[in-house]
C-alpha cells in the first residue's frame, strides 16, 4: 500500500516555480540559490533544504539557449545588412560576441526555469516516491 504525505497533496504552482528558476532560486521558496557555480546546481536548497540533485535537465538549455538566441540573432543579422551593408569586419565584431554574451547569460536562467518546471510537476525525482 503506497502512503501519501501532505507534499503529495500540495498544489504547486507552475509559474511561480518557473519563474523562482529563472531568477536562478530555488522553486520551493525563491530564496536559496540553485546554483552554486555557474551550471552546478546545488545539492539541497540552503535556505530551504529542497534535494535539488534529483533533476534531470540534460541537453534541453543548451537546445533552447540555441534556439532562443538564433530566432535574435539572424533577424538583426538580415536587418543590418539589408539595410546597411556593412562591411564583414563589422559583422564579426558584433555579432560573435553578442551571440556569446546572450548564449553565456540564457544557459543558467533557461536551466533553472526547466527546473521549476519539473518540480511543479513532480517530474525526474521531485515527486514522491512509491514507499
């Protein structure tokens, strides 16, 4: 026979969750950092204790990161030489390390939006577990 804890009764918000991942919080309380480094995520929350080591995000930042940034990028690429046309020098000195800074500063916000995501819904070990 399974038991249920109140946890498993408890409504948890996705877009409060999602959004305390962004901010790069833990999805439970939005105080304790997720990350202790740069893409390491945290064992447990600090503030709230959370096991945060449970989650799985695997390739999907890095997907949507490329995603997100190329649907940026290439339209401003097409708009500048459309309408300017500026010499390739220009566009290799704008555009690498704009793509760079917004790819390094996306990863860790789309990371921890994925994980809130799967905290509220109970996915990849922030459910409760058959006992």
């Amino acid at each position: 026979m399974m038991k249920v804890s109140l946890d498993d009764l408890m409504e948890r918000p996705m877009g409060d969750a999602m959004w305390r991942g962004w901010r790069c919080r833990c999805p439970a309380c939005g105080q304790g950092r997720m990350f202790g480094r740069y893409l390491k995520v945290n064992d447990t929350c600090p503030s709230c204790g959370l096991e945060l080591a449970g989650h799985r995000a695997d390739d999907a930042p890095p997907y949507f990161t490329i995603l997100i940034v190329g649907h940026i990028i290439v339209p401003l690429m097409l708009l500048l030489e459309q309408n300017v046309q500026p010499p390739q020098w220009v566009h290799m000195a704008l555009w690498l390390p704009l793509t760079l800074l917004l790819c390094l500063w996306l990863l860790p916000h789309i990371k921890g939006t994925l994980i809130g995501l799967q905290w509220s819904r109970r996915m990849h070990g922030f459910g409760s577990e058959p006992h």
